[in-house]
C-alpha cells in the first residue's frame, strides 16, 4: 500500500492513541472505578473510597476488581499539602484487649516520581487517635509531630513520630526503608501505644486502611495494589 504523508502523519498518533488507551486500560476493564471525589465500592468486606480530600486537588480515577485488587491514576499538581488518600478499609470494631491478632499483607506498585507515601491510616472507633504505618515514601513528605526514636516491631523498623493535627493525636510510624511488598503484624504496634508508651487506653480499633496519600503527581502517576488484606481475631 502507498504510504502518503497524511498516512506517515497519522501513524505516531495512531501508535500514541493506542499507548494511552493501554495505559487507562485497567480503569476501563475494571469491575469498578470512579472519578468521584469521595466515589466508595464495597467488596468482600472491604470499603474502596476515592477520597480526594487535601485543597488544590487535580483530578484522580481510581479503579478496582476487588478489594484486592486496585489502583489509581492521580494528576494532582506539584505544589505543596496532602491532596487525597484513595484507600480500602476493612473495619475491626474491637478493643485492643480483645484482639488475639491483627494482621495484614500488601503488595505494590508505585511510581518512582511525585510525592506521596504508602500507608496504613488505622483508627479508633471515635476518631480519637490515628496510627499511620509508611511501608515506603518518595519525593518531600513527612509526618506530623515529633521524633520518638526509631522502634523494631511487627516485623520491621520504624521512625517513630508523636504529633497532632489540631482534631485528633497522629502517631506516625515510617519504615527505615522503602518496601513494596511484606505483611504486618499490627497487633504489637498498637500494644506498643498502650503499654509502653500509655499513649491511649484500651480503645476499640475501628478503620484499617490501606492506600495512598499524595501530595503530588503532576502529568499523571499509577499506584497499583496488586494483593492486600487484613485478618483479625
């Protein structure tokens, strides 16, 4: 077939279109996805939330097969303040006492560009207080409060950070170095609090979550979950 010019024109773009079709691919082939800013699925026990929540947000899809088995593509611009925490939630709704073990396994996928980290938010029933668990970080962003030494438990080492954001004590635990995959062992992290450092009582675990809080991911970014889950008794 002659090759003309318009034909050599609209090749590259035809190889562009098709680039960016596979690259949406997963959030068009999910069994769900949203561009909501608080778009919520429930599955197998499990609550995905959008929840694009920080000022100056850009746009954000997230996408999911499963509780499991999710992802977001996030453009939020390079300027400063947490934009969003897509996440899923399992929710515990026992006390610290009554909890024989509580654990959890994630496996990721993330950008090596923008700013953001990867983490576990888990709550108190009452909003109270705020355990964050970074299991890896990239580009400037940090946690709330200050530093508490760094800490072995639940299978890895933490820099320990005690603070608050004006409406409930965050207790911020980020891993001495990036991990994409692993399991964690919960259980002694929230003794820790109680027991050790009597930083709160015998409260009742509500929400752990398991997502990503972006700051910034100008031109669009993936976050990919390829397997997590939470196990409680």
């Amino acid at each position: 077939m002659r090759r003309t010019a318009r034909t050599l024109l609209l090749t590259p773009l035809i190889a562009l279109l098709a680039l960016i079709g596979f690259a949406a691919a997963p959030a068009q082939a999910a069994t769900w996805s949203s561009s909501d800013q608080w778009g919520t699925w429930t599955n197998g026990g499990y609550t995905l939330y959008n929840n694009i929540w920080g000022s100056g947000a850009g746009s954000q899809t997230i996408w999911a097969n499963s509780y499991s088995d999710w992802g977001v593509w996030a453009n939020h611009p390079g300027t400063g303040g947490i934009k969003s925490y897509p996440n899923a939630k399992k929710v515990v709704g026992r006390k610290i006492s009554a909890i024989s073990t509580l654990t959890s396994t994630y496996n990721v996928t993330v950008p090596s560009s923008g700013a953001y980290n990867t983490s576990y938010d888990i709550w108190d029933v009452n909003y109270d207080y705020e355990i964050m668990l970074w299991v890896n970080k990239t580009g400037p962003v940090g946690p709330l409060g200050t530093s508490q030494g760094n800490v072995t438990l639940g299978g890895h080492t933490w820099s320990v950070y005690k603070g608050s954001n004006g409406a409930n004590e965050v207790f911020s635990f980020l891993r001495t170095s990036n991990s994409a995959s692993g399991s964690v062992d919960i259980k002694p992290i929230v003794n820790w609090i109680k027991n050790t450092k009597s930083w709160f009582g015998d409260v009742t675990i509500g929400d752990v979550q398991f997502g990503y809080e972006i700051t910034s991911s100008a031109g669009g970014l993936d976050f990919r979950t390829n397997s997590f889950g939470v196990s409680a008794s």
